[in-house]
C-alpha cells in the first residue's frame, strides 16, 4: 500500500498484515528489511520486483516490525500504484454486461486508453466535471504488471503479474455517446480510483472466481464474479503484450459486469454527495465520495 500520515504529506510505502499496518520505510531505516530509500511500489516494481520484497516479509521478520506500525487513524491511503505508464482499459469484457448494452459479446478483447491523470486513491473525491452530468460508475478488478513483457505466452502470463487492486472506471457516458470513441469520456481528473491495497499472486493467484460488487450510498448496484468475465487475466495479457510492451507498474482494467447506471430504467448518474464503494473479494473496499468540480 501506499500510504501518507495525517500529518505529513510525504508518501510512504507499507503493507496490511492480519489488519495492522506497517511503514516500510521506517521497517526499513531500521534495518528490518532492504528496499531502495523512499520506494514506492512502481518502483519495487521496476527495480528488483514484488517478489524480493515478499521474500524478505517472512512470519519472523514482520513479527520483528511491531514498532512499525501505524494506526489505522493516522492512515491516508493513496493508489497502489501513483505513477503507471500505462492505463489500459478492457471493454464489454463481462457476459451480463454485454447483455444490458445490447451490443453483444466481442469476438477479441476491446482495448481503450486511460492516462495517469485519472488516478486517486480512497476516500479521495471523484468530481463530476462542467462538461458532463451522465457519470456512470464501473467496479473493476485492476492487474499491475510487474514484469516487462512482449508477446507474453497465455500460458506464463501470471508470470509477468504483481498483483491486484480495485478500480473504478468512472465514465462520461453522454460523452462517449457524442465522440463515438471512449478516450475523453474516461480521462477525467479523478475518474480512476484505485486501491486500497495490491494483492500479490501468491494470494490470488490468476484472479479468477472473485467476488466483485459495487454499493452507492450503501445499495448494490453491481454484483458479479470474475468468473464471469469473457477474457480472463492470462488472455488479456496475451492479448495486450502482442500490441505493445507492457512494463512494471502498468495498470489493466478488466472490465465491469452488469448493473451500470447507463443501462438502468431510469438511469442512475452519480452526483455531489453520493459515496461509491468497490469491494472484490481477497483486496478490501475502495471507498470514494462524489463532488461538484
């Protein structure tokens, strides 16, 4: 997780263990564990990776971390990853989803760009910008890469995984409409919500049979499965990585399954006020309220 105190805005870098959190960073001036000066996860990520952290965190070390922890309260959780290269979304990639849009399941993987601009983390305030008043929410589970990679083998795919966070595409649905394409309609300052926390594969493996679920102002609107989804994790990757090089700390979106605000009767927009939570199962709630720009 990435993480700042209350009282200072300076980013930090932790990890959840049976619900306490530790500063890394200070694990790590104590000589509790080797990790580069002020690192955040991209850029663990970048240098020896996720997995020489996690090799480091066993049972006898973090029990050694009790001076590390950090109340809850004093905790302002930022986006996993702050600094991606790559957002990369994945379209009508849920059967029911598909279904409610009337357009059909796609025959491949739909791909659409997002930019870091986007991204906050929890609690933080998705704005409802001047140019729109149709936005829609989409609970996600999210991929970060934690390997580079071209032309990725299906089969090795997870191989190239770091983890998995909650995402929220938040979307201008009127926008799309009009442009015909999605790129302004998701780009958004604020449309990205991501976190709490990054989930490694040791933990959930290919990301498959998640429960997945989004509440706004405490009423389910999405529920749903991975299981569900029409490209799983591994063929996502296949698929994206024989178009471009994927890199450490690139974010892949997944897609939404059914219940989105577009296609309700009436439609349900978001407005100043409402709070959206995304909860998937195995990753925790990513909690965010809604203003006015």
């Amino acid at each position: 997780m990435n993480f700042s105190l209350r009282d200072s805005p300076q980013t930090r870098l932790g990890i959840e263990v049976g619900g306490t959190h530790i500063d890394l960073e200070a694990a790590r001036n104590a000589g509790q564990v080797e990790m580069p000066p002020g690192a955040l996860i991209e850029d663990i990520l970048r240098g020896a990776g996720l997995a020489a952290l996690e090799a480091q965190l066993t049972p006898e070390r973090v029990g050694t971390m009790g001076k590390r922890a950090v109340p809850g309260g004093d905790i302002r959780f930022q986006a996993p990853v702050l600094h991606p290269e790559k957002v990369i979304g994945i379209g009508l990639n849920y059967r029911d989803h598909a279904s409610e849009t009337k357009m059909g399941e796609p025959a491949e993987p739909i791909l659409f760009g997002m930019y870091p601009n986007a991204i906050i983390g929890p609690e933080a305030a998705i704005r409802i910008p001047r140019l729109s008043r149709k936005i829609d929410y989409e609970a996600e589970l999210a991929v970060v890469i934690g390997r580079r990679g071209r032309h990725i083998p299906e089969a090795e795919a997870i191989d190239y995984v770091a983890g998995y966070t909650i995402f929220n595409d938040v979307s201008a649905r009127d926008l799309q409409k009009s442009d015909k394409q999605w790129i302004r309609g998701k780009c958004f300052d604020t449309f990205a919500p991501t976190g709490p926390f990054l989930v490694s594969t040791s933990d959930l493996g290919d990301g498959d049979g998640l429960d997945i679920r989004l509440r706004l102002n405490g009423q389910t609107m999405q529920d749903s499965n991975t299981s569900n989804l029409i490209f799983r994790v591994p063929a996502i990757i296949a698929f994206i990585s024989d178009v471009m090089t994927l890199e450490p700390g690139d974010i892949i979106a997944t897609g939404t399954p059914g219940g989105v605000g577009f296609a309700r009767r009436p439609p349900v927009w978001l407005k100043a006020g409402d709070v959206v939570e995304v909860e998937i199962e195995g990753i925790g709630v990513l909690r965010n309220p809604v203003a006015d720009e």
